[in-house]
C-alpha cells in the first residue's frame, strides 16, 4: 500500500476546494443566464379586442359600470396595473386565461375621462378605446308628496353613492326654496321641507361635487288633476261617506281633512257586500280615457295595521266592473306614516276606449264578509298623475 505524505495530502484538499469552487460559481453564472432569460421572455403587453363574457366572439367599444368584460391579447398575464379612465382596477378581482384578461368595470366616478383601458405589466404598457358609460344621477319618487311644510321627507334614487351624494356637496331644490341634504344611501336621501315651500312645485337633487341634477317625478303637494283633496281647495261634495271625511287628529293630517276608515266586527256584524267608501264625480281627460296606460291614480294612505281578507273595487263607470284590489295593493312600508301609493290607470280604465266621453267618476267600493276583518286606513288627495311629468 502506497501512503499519501502529507505534502500530497494537502496538494489535493487544494485541487478539491477549487473544484467546489468552479462548482459554485459555474452554477452561480447559470441562474443569472436563466434570469436574463426569462426577464427577456417578459414580452410587451397587447390588446388585440375587448368583449363581453358571454360574447367572446364580438368586439366591444364600451360598457356599463359593472359589466364583466373579457381583454384579449398578448402578454397579459401578470398585469401590475389596469386603468379605466383615471379609476384603477382592484387587480385581486382581475383573473387571466389564455391571454384573456376577465375582469369587471369599476363602479365609480372618474375624474378625468380619456375613454380609454391602460394595461401595465413589467414588459410594458398598452391601451384601448374603451368607452365607459357614466349613468345619469336619477330620482325616482318620493315616499310621501304631502309630507308637511318642516318634516323629514325621504326620496327615492338611483347612482347616489356614485356621485358621493351627502350633506356637503348636495341640496334638495323645491322650487326655488334650497334645502341640505342630511343623510344619503344608494337608494335615497333625506332633506328637511322647507317651511315656507309653496305645493305643486318640482323638486330636484343638486350634486355640487360632480355638477350633476336630478329631478324627481310628479310635484310636491300635486295639484294637478285632483279629484279631491277633502279640502276647500278641491272638496268632497258626495253625500257617500260623509261620516268618514274630517278633520281627524289621529293619524296627525298629512294635509288638512282626511277618510279615516275604521270597521271591526262589533260595528258591522253583518259583514260588508256592496259598500261605497267614497264616490266622486270627475271630468277626466281624454288622453286619460284613450290612453290609461301613460297615469296613474294616486293618494297617500296610511294605515294602522295590514289587510289580508278586505278588498276595494275602483270604478270610473258603473258599467264597467273592476277587479278586486287588496292588501299587495293597499299596503305601506311602515305602519303608522303617511305613503304615496301609485296604482296604474289601466287597473281602473280599461285599454282600448276610443271614445270621445270624459265625464265619470271615481268611485270606491268595499268588501269585508262577516265576521268582519278589522280595518282602520286612512286616505287623503285623490289625483291623476301622467307618467313622466
């Protein structure tokens, strides 16, 4: 056996340290190469076309916020930013697949509007013409019409967390009385009625933030095409039901006399079968007659508890017999507070009369068979409102 001295013996621990050595840095050298590689494979991002989800097939040149859209093109597939406008995408609700880009047009107000997509990556950036439909600030409604001169009216609308509507940047305009804004949500906003605000005026939302009005349907305190409003200004001269037409303090008046209408078992043990609540003659318009589809009948209702077996029968002709009317139509939101209830026209005239009468009436009918559900509704302004105005 041949013995290793030890000059060889650490002439050879050298050769091997050095061996580990190249080793190291041969590897060393090939992970750069591989990272030079694949920054070099990072490509420029492109967009060949955007669609929708359902349609992949057909281009897109705009949406709606909210829509769900498809980007097709190239190198997409680690996108550092989308830009819609100047308004950037949530990327954690951004999914890709086969270079297609799946994701959603963000729901809110840009600033500045260049109606175009902007797409970077680590490769690059691309764009697209993308137009992005703003939709209009809508009021709907409001709950109450008549609510009191100095009371908290609620009114209904569409886009108000979108134009960031509060009590900063927005008023309510009835007429030309201006009042704040005290609370919103996406569905409505509240505002204090002026005290000195004259009926049968518009009312209007003015966003100051993005310079954005939205008027509401129908009028405060309408006054057009009043049947009656039991009052002076419009009267109740029918001898039918007189005993139910007053100036009642419970439920407190939205506008001065009221039907109050209050039945149980003890006072009518027999039931009631053909029963008129009211009846009022009336000169409708032609277009109304004609064309029942374009109004509405409406009136503010208040009631102290639901109704589930009574029903009401509206006629506009004795000849013509309506269908019965029950609780889905004489219903409130809240027990207790006066609500603007709207039922179609055409629920009461039927479609189709060509004629050229106008002169009837608008009469109410009740049915509560014994043993009698109790009732206690109150009804107040009977009009005509066309749609729209």
């Amino acid at each position: 056996m041949v013995r290793v001295s030890r000059f060889n013996r650490t002439t050879m621990k050298t050769k091997i340290s050095n061996y580990i050595l190249l080793g190291l840095l041969a590897w060393a050298g090939a992970q750069l190469v591989s990272c030079k590689k694949n920054e070099l494979e990072v490509g420029t991002p492109t967009t060949r076309k955007i669609s929708t989800i359902k349609d992949p097939e057909t281009s897109i040149a705009g949406g709606n916020m909210g829509d769900w859209i498809a980007i097709h093109g190239t190198n997409l597939a680690a996108p550092e930013s989308v830009w819609f406008n100047d308004v950037e995408v949530d990327l954690e609700e951004v999914y890709h697949e086969d270079d297609i880009l799946y994701l959603q047009v963000p729901i809110k107000m840009p600033v500045d509007i260049t109606d175009k997509i902007v797409i970077k990556t680590k490769g690059g950036e691309t764009s697209f013409d993308f137009k992005v439909d703003i939709p209009d600030l809508e009021l709907t409604g409001m709950f109450n019409e008549y609510t009191l001169p100095g009371d908290t009216i609620r009114i209904y609308g569409r886009f108000l967390s979108l134009y960031e509507v509060d009590s900063e940047n927005s008023v309510v305009a009835f007429g030309d009385r201006e009042t704040p804004v005290i609370s919103a949500t996406d569905t409505y906003i509240t505002a204090k009625v002026p005290a000195d605000v004259p009926s049968n005026v518009k009312v209007a939302l003015i966003n100051n933030k993005y310079d954005a009005t939205a008027i509401c349907p129908g009028y405060y305190q309408d006054k057009n095409h009043v049947i009656t409003s039991f009052d002076d200004d419009f009267p109740y001269a029918s001898a039918t039901g007189q005993q139910w037409v007053g100036a009642w303090s419970n439920p407190k008046p939205t506008s001065g006399k009221y039907i109050r209408f209050e039945v149980d078992q003890q006072t009518y043990p027999n039931g009631l079968g053909w029963f008129y609540l009211f009846e009022n003659s009336y000169n409708y318009t032609q277009d109304m007659i004609q064309h029942p589809e374009n109004y509405e009948l409406k009136f503010e209702l208040n009631m102290a508890l639901p109704i589930q077996r009574t029903n009401f029968f509206i006629y506009y002709y004795w000849a013509v017999a309506p269908s019965p009317m029950g609780g889905e139509t004489f219903s409130v939101q809240t027990l207790g507070r006066w609500q603007t209830i709207a039922i179609p026209l055409e629920k009461i005239i039927p479609m189709g009369d060509d004629g050229t009468s106008t002169a009837f009436s608008l009469n109410m009918r009740v049915e509560n068979f014994a043993p009698v559900e109790r009732v206690a509704m109150y009804f107040d302004n009977f009009r005509i409102y066309k749609k729209g105005d």
